[in-house]
C-alpha cells in the first residue's frame, strides 16, 4: 500500500470513529431523581448513587433500546428545576400536574388516566400515626393528626392542602419526618406503604408507628421528558413503551422486588 493510500485509509479510520463516538454521545441521557428517602422507588444507596426501582426500570428500558443513561439525584425541587432549565433530559419519576406538563413531556394518558398505560408504577399515599394514637384514617382529610408532615414539594401536598389541616412540609424529606413522629409521638406523616412497612422492620420504628394502609391518594409516576431534551417523540413514546413492557413482565417485576424486599 502506497504512503497516499495508507494516509488515505487511516484519515477514513479515524473519521468512522469520530461519528462512531459522536453518536454514541448523542444517545447518552442525563436524568435527575429525588435524593429523598423514598424506599423502594428512588432514593440514593450508601455509594451515594440513585437507586431503586423506578431507577431500576428506567435505566432497563434505557438499555435494551440502546442509550446510556446517567442518573444525578437531587434535592426534588431542584431536579424539577433542572428539568425546568434543560438541564437534565428528563426526571425519574413524577406524577402528573398540570404546571409540570409545562415544561416535560408526559406520555399521552397522562393528565386523564388514574392508572397510565406509560406508568413506570402506581404509587399509594397513607396515613402514618404514633402507635398511642387512636386513629384511623377513612377518607376524610380533615381528620388527619396534627400536624401533618410530607416531603415539600410532592404533588400529594396539593391535595392535602385542600383540607383544613395544619400541613408541614420538610425539606430533609420523609426519613426525618418519620424521626420527628417517632420521637415526638404527634401528628402524621404522609408516606407510601413500601416505606413503612421497610422502616417497621426497624427496631426504633416498630414499636412506635402504626398505620391502617388505608390509601389517601394513588397515583401514576412517570418517566418525563424535558421539553428541551435532544430525544425526539417518537424516541420518548419508544422509551415509555419499553417502561410498559418491563413493568407488565410477571417474571422482571418479580425478581425486581425480591431485589428491594431482601
């Protein structure tokens, strides 16, 4: 081979590559996620990674459709904001508001569905009382103990505040809303049976806290699209149909939470 074709062929070379990383680049996904303790869905582990099982299904579908996806957790409000900005292509998970659908993409059922066909999960709201307490929650929101503690930001916090309720709203999250409740031993918090039944096995929790599992609120949490992300519709609509597939596979969702319920 001559010195001209030998340059020839190692300028094509490197030209295959450059494309080559450049569109491997170009499937790369940023997503935020909430840093609060909300076990199993998402929550960060002791590495200081996202972790749970939305992050899990996301990251999945993901995968199987060829893309690489980074995970940033972070503080709720700021992961809306990011998604807000353009700063991340999207956010694992959020339930649909009407202000949020402002600046994501949801899938198409979302705003009309009470269980959404793109769902990642549908996610149950309770009541959570001292073990003193004598109360039980049947559907009546101005009855809930005072006062009423919730992670800020989360979309129950609208409907809470329909209620008469004195509401507290923290920054560090449901983990130090449990702590509070726990030591003090009034009020309520306002959290998902996965996080307490996890935190009953718990010897500081299980003697103190208690709840019926009467369901205050359901709702759809999706994987959203930032409205500036580089994925087009039909890429989005692709991603939530993978999410569809997996969530609905008997055998997947089986193993995935025996993975959370060790």
């Amino acid at each position: 081979m001559s010195t001209y074709n030998a340059f020839r062929a190692l300028a094509l070379f490197l030209t295959t590559l450059f494309v080559s990383n450049l569109a491997a680049a170009q499937t790369d996904i940023v997503f935020c996620s909430d840093n609060n303790y909300w076990y199993p869905f998402t929550y960060v582990d002791e590495q200081g990674e996202a972790a749970g099982m939305h992050v899990d299904i996301v990251k999945k579908a993901a995968d199987s459709l060829g893309y690489k996806v980074e995970f940033k957790p972070m503080l709720w409000q700021e992961c809306l904001d990011s998604a807000r900005g353009n700063l991340v292509h999207g956010v694992v998970t959020a339930s649909y508001k009407k202000e949020r659908a402002e600046f994501m993409n949801y899938p198409a059922d979302a705003a009309t569905a009470q269980r959404s066909a793109s769902r990642v999960a549908q996610v149950e709201y309770i009541v959570v009382v001292s073990s003193d307490a004598k109360y039980e929650f049947k559907g009546d929101l101005n009855t809930l103990p005072e006062p009423v503690r919730v992670a800020r930001g989360y979309s129950i916090v609208s409907t809470l505040r329909e209620s008469n309720r004195r509401i507290y709203e923290s920054q560090t999250g449901e983990l130090r809303n449990i702590e509070k409740l726990a030591k003090l031993g009034s009020g309520s918090v306002i959290t998902t049976p996965e996080v307490y039944q996890h935190l009953m096995r718990q010897a500081e929790y299980k003697t103190k806290l208690k709840s019926d599992l009467n369901p205050l609120s359901s709702k759809s949490y999706h994987l959203t699209f930032a409205k500036g992300s580089p994925l087009t519709t039909a890429e989005q609509t692709a991603i939530w149909k993978e999410i569809s597939r997996l969530r609905d596979d008997p055998e997947y969702m089986s193993a995935l939470t025996a993975k959370y319920l060790k």
